[in-house]
C-alpha cells in the first residue's frame, strides 16, 4: 500500500490539472471583453510563468528571494513586450513569425554538438529567446482562436478539443524524444523542425477559412457576426 496513495494523489492532481486548463478558457472568453483576450490570456501565461519562476527559484535556493523576483519581473516585461509588438497584427502572421522562430531555434539545437562546448552553451541560451517569444505568441493567440471559432454553447467542447491534443502531446513527446536522442541530435530536431514547418504551412492555408484566425490581434469581432461566420468565413477576408 505504500505507492498506492502517492498514485492516486498524482491521478487526482492531473484530473485537478485537466479540468483548469479546460475549464480556464471559456471563463476568460466570458469575462475578457471582445478585442482584449489575447491580453487576458498573455497576462495568465505571465502569471503562470512568474510563478514557475518563483517556485523554481525558492525550491532551489531557500528563502533567498532575488532571484525569484528577477524571474518574475522577467516573465512581465517579456509577456507585456510580446503582446506590445503584436497587437494589431492579424493573427495568422504572428502564429508563422512564431513557428518560424521555433524553426530557427531547432535549427540551432541541431548544429550546436558540433561547436566547442563553451560556443554550444551560449548558442543554446541565445537560442531559448527565440523559443519564449514563441510560446508568449501563441499562449496570447491560439486560445483566443479557439474561443472566438466557437459559440458560447460549443466553446467548454472546443476547448476540450484543444487540450486533449496537450494530454497526447505529454504521452507521446517523450517517448519519442527518448527514442531519437538515442537515434542522434538530427533525429529529433529535423522531423521537429519539418512538424513546425508543416505547421506554418496549415496556419496560412486555415487562415483562408476561419475568420478568427484572420482578425488583428486586439480587434473585437464584428458586432454583425454570427456564429457560423466567427468559424468559417468563405473568402477569408
């Protein structure tokens, strides 16, 4: 019986884990005024990651707070400048920008085993810059395209959807990248660099049919709309 109580507090904890991330969501899409729920879910990401920040800092260093304060701050001026340099962009561009610097990063991970290791860890932390300006786009956008794709009836569904591709994600993710590290470094970061290419490819050819995805960041929906039109818009304008 020893590990049976540590199973289930971990079962508990991730049903815990799925319900927020479901259910977080549709509450901001209900209270986020239209044309301000990339902001809303830019300033969650900053929260969420201000607190990993923290917790990261205080677990690893004792009551020795200066770092976690750094970490904090550093995650509020990255998600405010993100979403500054964003907004009145339309949507589709700034998920390509996204996918192309999560390309390039990959791109650096490929080629670092073949530097010095010295050059390797400072291309490596350049390369994660890259890589956060990524994750901020696209925790502020995608939610919000999926949220406005929906009705206020289908959007709790939609959401589920969306974060059902998270739990296969966390399934399968690590044993494959188990399965390719063994491989070799171009085993992993080439086919992950052709799914973030393919990615930027299907944003671009979406963009044409849903009309979320092609509104400005920031920009409220038309006052006209219907809910067919928030997810299919035959010309893509």
């Amino acid at each position: 019986m020893r590990g049976f109580w540590p199973l289930v507090a971990a079962v508990l904890v991730q049903i815990g884990n799925s319900i927020f991330w479901v259910a977080y969501a549709p509450l901001i899409f209900a209270i986020a005024a239209e044309g301000e729920r990339e902001h809303w879910f830019a300033l969650c990401t900053v929260l969420r990651t201000a607190g990993l920040a923290a917790g990261g800092a205080g677990g690893g260093r004792g009551d020795r707070g200066g770092d976690g304060r750094a970490g904090r701050e550093g995650g509020v001026h990255r998600g405010g400048g993100v979403m500054r340099a964003i907004s009145g962009r339309r949507r589709w561009h700034v998920l390509t920008v996204s996918q192309a610097l999560m390309i390039a990063a990959f791109v650096v991970f490929l080629v670092v085993h073949l530097l010095v290791v010295a050059a390797a860890i400072a291309l490596v932390l350049i390369a994660i810059v890259p890589l956060a300006v990524c994750e901020a786009i696209q925790a502020a956008v995608v939610p919000t395209v999926v949220t406005e794709s929906a009705t206020p009836q289908t959007v709790g569904r939609y959401t589920s959807a969306y974060q059902v591709t998270f739990s296969i994600g966390d399934i399968l993710v690590p044993v494959i990248v188990t399965a390719a590290l063994d491989v070799g470094a171009a085993a992993l970061w080439l086919p992950l660099s052709g799914v973030a290419l393919l990615d930027l490819a299907a944003v671009a050819l979406l963009a044409r049919r849903m009309t979320a995805l092609g509104r400005r960041v920031g920009q409220a929906p038309p006052a006209s709309a219907s809910p067919a039109e928030r997810l299919l818009e035959a010309d893509g304008n």
